[in-house]
C-alpha cells in the first residue's frame, strides 16, 4: 500500500507523482496545503521533520526526499524501467538529479513567490504574513522568504535564482544534441527531476526561456514529456487552473523586469 503526502503544484511532489504515475502505481493522497501551512502542522512534522513535502508510506515505511523517494520506487517497482541499463547513463542520470537538488531546487520558491504567489500573499495582513515566514523552520529561508515577498524580482536573492534556472536549460539543450533523453536513449528518472522545474517555469510565464527559438531542443522535450500518459496523470490532473492562470498572468507582468536580468 503507498499513501502520498503531496502538494498540488510542489515541485517534488510532481517529480514523485511522475514516477508514480509512469509506473502506473495506484496511491491514497493526502494533500498538503503548503499556503495555510498544512506542512507545519506537528502531526505531519512526526512524518516529515524537514517540514516540506512529499511523504511516501509504502507498508507502513515513512520515506522522505523526492529524489530518494524515486530511486525507492524504481528499486521496489523496477518495471517499467526508469533507470538506464548502462552504468555511464546511470551516472548522468545520478548528476542530473543531484544537480536539481543541489542548485536548482533550493531557487525554486524563490521564483515561485517572487512571482507567482506575491500578489496572492501581499493581500494578507503584515501579521498574517509574517506569522506564516516565522513558522520555516531554517532561518535562512525564512529570510529569503521575507525578502522575496517584499520586493518581488528585484529582491537579490532573485538574480541568482533565475540565472540558475536558465543554466540548467542551457546544459540540456547540450545534452539533448546527442541524445532523446538527458540520460540516454530512454526516458529517466533524470527526465522527471528536471521537469516539475520547466513546468514551473511555464506556470509563471517565462516562456521565451522555453521557446523553439530559443531552445529547440528543450522545447521538443517538453512536448514530447508532456505527451505522455503520466505527465496528464501526474501533472495536469493536479494542477488547479485558477491557480496556474494566476501564476501565468503574475508572471506575464513581471517578464520585461526579467528579461532584463537575463
């Protein structure tokens, strides 16, 4: 039995999901709601300490970390394959993952609320929202969130954050002129890292940086992931269209300050 503690839109909930999904593994959901600050509450912190998302229980099993939580599964479900038979595939898709966790991951919410959940959370009250940035258990993401939601794209923590997206792009367009996938010649649990972030990406409108123009060949990536069963199982079903359309717009009104940075 698996029971997924997940959220909407999380970006690692979407990575898990993905494999989910691809493996077409049934799961009992429990949602999250990282806004009203669900992931704080003490019953769920007995699961998660780190306070974040996803959770998976498999048989009674507490698992943590999306990107441990995907070689968990292909390690208990190896079929279908998500892992490339060849050890050097292996190792790319292992510097992938590590990668997204290492230096794309940690500036996602810094996009994610300097963009898209801004406006949103500037309608609260100063106590409101302070209250809610008291309760992040690591002072320095308290204070990146602080600032991020004060100043939006022109905060300093912005710069960095989407100069690491754009490279992580760059890198796959090169990866991508040798092979179908970034880790080979097969879909991956590389693929399912890096995705949930070029989904965010297109939630918050930077879609020149995804462009056939610009990047051909991560554009016809993304086509061709987001033609697969799972990424309508795990991603699309999920996705609530009031929200992403919010994103979309915050986004659209902010690109040219963007734009600018990049």
């Amino acid at each position: 039995m698996l029971e997924l503690y997940h959220h909407l839109i999380s970006t690692c909930s979407q990575k898990v999901r993905l494999v989910l999904a691809e493996k077409d593994l049934e799961f009992v959901s429990h949602e999250i709601d990282l806004v009203a600050g669900e992931q704080h509450d003490p019953d769920y912190v007995k699961l998660n300490p780190n306070h974040v998302v996803p959770t998976l229980i498999h048989d009674g099993r507490v698992l943590i970390e999306s990107t441990l939580i995907n070689e968990y599964l292909e390690d208990a479900f190896p079929a279908p394959a998500v892992r490339p038979s060849q050890l050097a595939d292996r190792h790319a898709m292992r510097m992938w993952t590590r990668r997204v966790d290492d230096k794309v991951h940690p500036f996602a919410g810094v996009l994610t609320y300097a963009i898209g959940a801004r406006p949103l959370i500037l309608q609260r009250t100063p106590e409101q929202i302070e209250a809610s940035i008291a309760e992040i258990p690591d002072r320095a993401r308290r204070e990146a969130r602080r600032s991020v939601i004060e100043h939006g794209v022109k905060s300093p923590e912005f710069a960095p954050a989407i100069a690491a997206f754009v490279a992580l792009l760059d890198d796959m367009e090169v990866a991508l002129e040798t092979s179908s996938w970034l880790a080979g010649d097969s879909i991956s649990l590389a693929d399912f890292a890096v995705l949930p972030y070029v989904i965010r990406l297109d939630h918050l409108s930077m879609h020149p940086l995804l462009s056939e123009s610009a990047r051909p060949r991560v554009a016809d990536w993304y086509a061709r992931i987001g033609q697969r069963p799972s990424f309508a199982t795990a991603v699309t079903k999920w996705a609530p269209e009031p929200l992403v359309a919010t994103f979309k717009n915050n986004g659209a009104e902010v690109w040219a300050d963007v734009e600018l940075l990049i």
